[in-house]
C-alpha cells in the first residue's frame, strides 16, 4: 500500500466502473484499488507500511481482540451504512470490555459487478468514522467473488485494544441488588433498517444510532462508579445481551417496561410490523450493570455526554437460580423477556 | 460462549442439519451453534470467557496485525480445505513480518443451507491448525446470510503477534547484491485447486502445501542469517510477491528460470492450463531476500526443516531504477517477469 508509482494505465472510474474479478487477483488491478481507493481514505503510517500485516507499538496492559462481520442490507441506510456501522461496531466490542481500543483491520468480501462509486462512498464513510473515533485502519484484505456468490461487499473488522490489570466489565460479574441502565432509547437500528426494507413512509424518521462509545464509556468510568458489566445490545437486542449476562453472572433480573426508552416511532413501526423493540438491534447503545448505591452517579455521568442524554435506569438485578429475565410491564403484570428465539430481523448488521 | 446449560429442545443434527437464518440471528439457535460446533472445537480458556471479544495477557514488544478474507472454492480440496487454509494463512502473515502469532480471530459468513457436517468438518479442521501451530482462536463472529448471497462459507481470520524492537523483515529492506531463496516447489496449492475445479485426472497427485510457516521462520532466524525480507508468495505467486518487494524496496531482480523448483505434476497442470506456476499462489511457502555473505547458511538451516526441505536460491537483487524482475530463462535468453495483470485464478484462497 505504499505510494510509489505503479504506472497504471489509467486511474480507477471512480464514477462509472464496478468491481471486477481482476481486483481480487493479488495482481496490478488490486493493488490499484488499494492505492486509489482504500489507502487514499484509510491512509495512516501503519496501512502504509505496505506488508501483509503491519507492525505497531503497544502499550503495557492485557490485549483485547474483538470481530465481527458485516453484512447488513441494504448497504445504506438512514444514519448510516455498512462502512461506518463497520467501524463502531468492533469499537464498541473493544470498548464494553474496559479496553482502550487502538487499531483496527477490515477484511472486505466485494461482489463483481459491486459500483466503484458505492465502494468509495463505503470507504469514506469508514474512514470518516474512524477518523472521529481516532482509531486507525492499520492493516486490510480484499476478495473478489463472482457475481451472485456475495451481495455487494461484505465487511469483517477486527479491533485490538488495551485494558489495565484488574478492569474487568464482562458478562460474568452482575450481583443481586445491580441496577440495570441503557444508554438511551432502543431499536432505531434495526428499525432504520427494516423501515427503509419495507419502505414504510410515516418511519422515514427514524435514524440509525450507529456510534462509537468509547468516549461515552470513558466519561462512565471517570465517574468513579463501580460498573460491573457493559456490554452493546446490538443482534438480539436488549432482551438478548441481558439474557446473556443473566446467564453468564447466574442471575436473573426484572425489567420495568414503563422506564424503557423507546422513540414514538420506533414504537409505531414495531407494532406495524409486529416486532418487539427489545429484540431490536441497537448500534449505539449500551447498557451497564452497576452497584446500586452508584446507579445515581453513574446515570447523571451518562446524561451529561452526548451519546447517552436519555439514559434510563431500566430494571435490577436478582437471584435467580433459573436466570430469567422478566418485566414488570406497563399493566402491571409479568411476563418472561425470552431469548430471541427464531430470526426476527435477518442481516441487520 | 460459556458452557451453561441453557436448555435446547434437542442438540444441533451435525449429520443431515444445515445452517438456517436463525443462526445468525444473535438469539437462541446461534448461541446453540457456537456451544455445540465452534466452542466444543476450538475452546480454549479465552473463547470461553464468553463476551463479544476476549482478553489476553501480551507480551511486551510491538504489535503486528494481519486480517485475510477466504473465499476458497471448493471448500475442500486436496491437502486441505477453507478451515485450516483460514488458519495457516494468517499465522504466515503474521510470522513473516518477524513476529511470534499469539492469538486469532475468526469470523464466519455462512450461506443459508450449508450442511451443518460441512461446517463441523471445517470447523474440526480450523482446531487441528491451530493446535498444531499453536496459536489459539480466542474470539469469534458469525453471520448468516440468505441462499444465493454467498457460498457456503467465508471465513476472514486476524491474527495478532509481538515482534521484538530491531526485528524487522519488511518489504522495503532487499539490496544489491541480496540473494532471494524460496523454501520449496511453487504453484501447489494454486495447482490443487484448478486440478479439482477442472477435473484433471491426471493431477490427482497435486496436493495444497498449506502450512503453518512460524516454526521454519524461528529455525531460519536462529541460523543468525542476516534475512532482510520475508514474504509469503501467495495470491498472484512468486512473481507478483517479488514485484512488490522490488517496487517497496527500489530495487531489481534477476531470477534463474532453472533454479525454480515446481514438481513435474504441477509443471505438467501448468502446461494443460495455460498458467505460469510463478503465478500461482502457494500456501506453505515463502521467499526470503538474505545478505549475500549469508545464503549458503540460510539455505542449510531451511533445509534442516520439514517445511522447507527443497529450498533453493532463484535469483539474486540488484540496481535498477525501473524495478524490474527478470528471469534468465532455461534456454538463455531473458524475460520481465511482469505483475500478474487480469486474474489467473479466482477464489484461490
């Protein structure tokens, strides 16, 4: 990925051209792609190193390695697309872990026949994202499938970070007597995604939350609150992450439906479409148990930073032998929050 | 991906099942999928801690990183197949930039319909690699997308080592008077390949060399060699590898056509097809550029090593401003070994 000159015929079509097989080659064509598409965006000390891999320093500390692949659809969306959802959404993994995330690598499965202009605009959107996040694309691969063997391009990022001796925010560490917080109101990813599907016009409101939070986890921590667990509730929603931790902590919990923040139409294009907002995917929230005499300060940490203004105390911890997740719901009665059994919302990330 | 009892109906059919949208779906049927197939095969004490990403201890030292997507087809094919393939791959880049693979990362896009035994049979496949070599999958991903938007499965595995301060074995470092070995026959796995694609009867012998190369690389530092560049030749070959040294490094290259070891089967496979073996991708080999004073020495020691036991010296670096590579052909004339340009082989890894 260095920049000497390679004397190409002529310059990628950025405008017109499209994906072909010869980029997958190992060859000139993509070795061409990578100088005038993903290096010109992505560009930084490390991805110019021009190996296979890159070398960086790290820090002292324990390392934190998180992946996740993309393949959401439609590739654009409101509030966002697959190359920034690609970014946060492994930050955000690195980050729930305490960790201090600090390089990234993307691993990028393109369709022939996939529009040079929608990759652009792909790769600007992750660099962009990671330029906010201050987190470096340092090392990357591309493969080219036939057409009908992919779906577009599909994204693989992989993040490292660092994390002190002793932070320690996994599923495993929620007592009885935790509260319960989300960061802000639930859904609007999956829904951004299955309005813009389903082309519902009255939802065309709704916005993804994809976000990197990292910051937001930072601003947590310096409150001083003893956090137990963070986790982000993205596939399986909220009713899922909480199951997890309910089952890895071996506890249960009990939910107060009335204090979950759900967007007024979020909520209406669930009911349309029969989706529970608790199994919905989120790309820019979290939620974290924390010991209860610091619920108070930590929930006035989180409204004060701008990812997390309508963060809500959402239920407690308890135990359990069964690790159930229950809700108290508006009526006043009880119901079991299952797992997500099933496949509600397919390819939501 | 702990291992608490979470009560499934019945245990996945690893015989006649096959991997649906529910999989994917970040609820019930994937968590089944990663306890019964991926944790049951490639647990280890840092894909047990169950979160979205694992914590390791690290070593002091520089990072280095590597991501490779795998989009092999078939998936199975003589000598190996996409799992360990997955494996070995990574564990290549990551050593060939100096360093020591510590840990990896794997994430699965699988196609609605994949046979579950397919699936396991690679998975089984993926630990046997990483057991042999050593280095452990400590975090993973999985996604599911719909019949016709992939094929069967792509695997994008990161791997991450420590590299010592001083160590360096990048591109850029070939000089004059450099010798350029290669640890064996070229163009196998490319070969094995396209034999099974093209069902050559006559090349049923030809089997991939895939292989894990950190053990070779520690016996090869260990000589004292002064090695100036290490680089694994696979997508577009020997030829392409050497290219892009050349070009990172300033430098020309003068090959000995009669020096390249490729075995009669794949030479005879070449031939059929119309390829070059310089151009065909290999997985268990590498090329290094070593210090003239130190080529007798490196060679002996690569030699002493199963992986490399028909390792010879091709060619030679010298001054030129153009970056060419050359081959003295084995009826004395001379020919630039060009970039692969167009694509010879796809979906090779």
């Amino acid at each position: 990925m260095n920049g000497v000159r390679k004397g190409y015929v002529r310059p990628l079509d950025l405008r017109h051209g499209s994906v072909d097989m010869t980029h997958g080659s190992g060859g000139r064509a993509m070795a061409q792609l990578i100088e005038e598409l993903f290096a010109r965006h992505l560009g930084n000390r490390f991805l110019g190193q021009g190996n296979d891999g890159a070398v960086m320093p790290m820090p002292p500390g324990r390392l934190v390695m998180s992946t996740d692949g993309h393949v959401v659809s439609p590739l654009f969306f409101p509030g966002g697309d697959i190359g920034c959802l690609s970014i946060n959404g492994t930050i955000n993994d690195v980050a729930v872990l305490g960790a201090t995330p600090l390089y990234l690598a993307a691993g990028f499965i393109l369709e022939e026949g996939l529009p040079l202009a929608d990759l652009a605009r792909i790769v600007e959107s992750m660099a962009r994202a990671a330029s906010a996040a201050g987190v470096p694309v340092v090392t990357g691969d591309t493969k080219v499938v036939q057409r009908g063997a992919g779906d577009g391009v599909y994204i693989t990022t992989t993040g490292v970070g660092v994390v002190a001796d002793g932070d320690d925010f996994s599923g495993d560490r929620a007592r009885p007597g935790d509260q319960v917080i989300v960061s802000g109101s639930i859904g609007e990813h999956g829904m951004a995604i299955m309005a813009q599907r389903e082309s519902l016009g009255f939802s065309a409101s709704i916005v993804s939350d994809t976000a990197a939070l990292h910051g937001l986890i930072a601003a947590m921590r310096a409150s001083g609150a003893a956090i137990r667990t963070l986790r982000d509730p993205t596939r399986g929603g909220v009713a899922t992450t909480l199951n997890e931790i309910a089952r890895q902590s071996g506890v249960g919990m009990m939910l107060q439906e009335s204090a979950l923040p759900v967007q007024t139409e979020v909520a209406a294009a669930c009911e349309f479409l029969g989706l529970d907002p608790l199994y919905v995917a989120n790309e820019g929230k979290l939620l974290a148990i924390v010991a209860p005499e610091d619920a108070a300060r930590l929930l006035a940490a989180m409204r004060a930073h701008p990812l997390a203004r309508r963060a809500a105390l959402i239920g407690s911890v308890h135990a359990d032998e069964h690790h159930f997740v229950q809700m108290t719901t508006t009526f006043g009665g009880r119901r079991i929050v299952d797992w997500l059994t099933g496949e509600q919302l397919p390819r939501i990330c």
